[in-house]
C-alpha cells in the first residue's frame, strides 16, 4: 500500500507542526495535541499519553504560556 499522502495534513502549519514542547521540553517534536480546559496548549505525543494516563498534568504555567503566544 501507498504512503504517498502522510504528513500532507502537517505540511501547511508552521514549521510544519513542529516545536518545543510546553510540558517535557522536547524541541524540534511534532506539537499536533490539544491538551486542557478553556486554554488549549499543543503538546507532543509522549506528553499526551502520559496526560490521558495520569502521570503527568497540566501545569497553569504552560497553559497561560501558551495563551500568550
């Protein structure tokens, strides 16, 4: 099977929807995740897991951050 269209979503976002993660600091990861209440912060994929899992949570640091931007 053909993988020709992967990644074709990402291609029009900034940098590609790539970044420095708010939560684990990972840089140059892909930020494609919407974590939080009223203020949506855009996480990585490991961040995201560790969330939905409860092994890590939104600090109000970085989703006040990440409004700012």
């Amino acid at each position: 099977m053909s993988k020709a269209h992967r990644g074709k979503g990402i291609k029009d976002l900034f940098a590609k929807g790539r970044g420095t993660c708010p939560l684990c600091g990972a840089s140059r990861i892909k930020l494609l995740y919407e974590e939080g209440g009223e203020q949506k912060i855009k996480v990585c994929k490991p961040c995201k897991a560790a969330i939905k899992h409860g092994k890590k949570t939104l600090p109000a640091a970085a989703v006040v951050a990440a409004a700012a931007e």
